[in-house]
C-alpha cells in the first residue's frame, strides 16, 4: 500500500510539472485570408508580440496562400521558415527579437506580417530590409505599431 501512495505521488509531482511547462508558452493564431478587416490578401493579425518559447499558428483559412520569413528579417541566430501552400503552419520562436514574414505569391500585394518576441534586439535590421510593391507601406505601419508597443511597455 505504501509503495502505491508514493507513485501516486511521484505521478502527481511529474504530471503537475508537465502541465506547469505546457502551460508557461501560449500558442497564438493568425489566418491568412482572401479579405480581412485590412483589405486584400492579408494575415490577421499581422502583428502579434509573443513571448520567447510561444508559437504562432499560421492558419489556411483560405486557399492559395502560405507563411515564410523573409531574408534579414529575423533575429540572428534564428531558423528561417516556409510554410507550404494551402496548410496550416506552427512557428515556435525561442530568439528574442523581430521576424517579418510573407505570403510568397501575395507579397507584393501586401500580405506581410511582424511577429515581436521579446525584446526587438533587431528591429532596426529587420526595418532596414528593402521592401517593394505594397509590402513597402504595410511594414511601415507594422514597424509603428511595434514602436507603439514599446513606448508603452517603458
């Protein structure tokens, strides 16, 4: 009897741990969608600031479009991704600092996203990253609301 009381507890200790872990990340969702509150051809949100060890789920709410990062756009260090057309695609970031994604085939469209995790160590980079089409003016309003967050956060 006594030895099953004390697995029971260990199983206890060991599950509470596991939950404990699991729950500390949060998993947040973005869709990319045809149309959305922005317009045409967007994710939405398109900024999310996350915690390092979050993820981000990049949701296919509509067909055609996928989530990539963009060269120099990311946090040194960090793993670039590419997300495949027409699925969903999970992103956990464990680097602080910026990472600017796009839709491959909508990117001159606009359909652009910033994820901040942390502390933005390479905002200033990933802000310098040339930009074209109507990518250009939807980074720089991103870029302003990540300012935005940063005032406030001081």
């Amino acid at each position: 009897m006594r030895k099953l009381v004390m697995i029971g507890a260990l199983a206890a200790v060991v599950g509470a741990a596991a939950t404990t872990g699991a729950a500390s990340a949060a998993e947040v969702e973005v869709k990319m969608l045809n149309r959305g509150a922005a317009g045409m051809m967007v994710f939405e949100p398109a900024f999310v600031k996350i915690a390092p060890g979050d993820t981000v789920r990049f949701v296919a709410v509509d067909k055609g479009h996928n989530a990539e990062s963009i060269d120099g756009m990311l946090p040194e260090g960090a793993q670039p991704f590419a997300g495949k057309f027409n699925a969903d695609l999970a992103v956990t970031f464990e680097k602080p600092g910026v990472y600017g994604y796009k839709c491959k085939p909508h990117y001159g469209m606009g359909m652009v996203g910033l994820v901040a995790v942390g502390d933005p160590v390479n905002a200033d980079t990933a802000k310098a990253v040339r930009q074209s089409g109507k990518a250009k003016k939807v980074f720089a309003g991103l870029f302003e609301k990540l300012a935005s967050t940063e005032t406030a956060a001081k």
